[in-house]
C-alpha cells in the first residue's frame, strides 16, 4: 500500500508535540499491516468527509484518510484533534 501525504497533512503533522508525532508513526506501521486494525478505531466519517475514514493516534488526535478507487494507494489528508473535523 502506498501512502501519499498531502500538503495540508505534512504542514499540520509537523505542528505536532514530539511525543504525538512518534505515536503517530508507530500507528502508521499498524495502519500499513491492516487499515482496520482494532488497535486504530479505523471509522468512516459522515457529512462533508463522506468519503474519508480516520484513526485514532491518542485519545484526542486523529488521522483522516482516504483510500483511492483501486484501494492500492491513501491518501491522508488531516492530523490533529477533533477540530480538524471542521
């Protein structure tokens, strides 16, 4: 699986403490085994992300994803807390 990490993914990810940012690598290799791995709540959204799901990384931040038609590459969007649901 291939993962492509937008502009907006990468400007928020490096906004994150140290200590988010090394769990959310570490849930990432999770993320690449098995998307929907219970250990990442992997959960579809609905209203304007319809189309995207996300994870957890902690308690209070998560990645927002979305896989592409073929479901080989994903792309993640958003990283953060609740309100990158806005």
């Amino acid at each position: 699986m291939q993962i492509i990490y937008t502009a907006e993914f990468v400007r928020l990810f490096k906004k994150l403490s140290k200590e988010i940012k090394k769990e959310a690598l570490k849930k990432e290799v999770l993320f690449r085994k098995n998307p929907f791995d219970l250990k990442l709540r992997t959960h579809k959204l609905k209203g304007k992300l319809k189309d995207c799901y996300a994870f957890h990384i902690s308690y209070s931040n998560r990645i927002i994803f979305e896989f592409s038609n073929n479901k080989k590459v994903v792309y993640f969007h958003s990283v953060g807390t609740h309100d990158i649901y806005k």
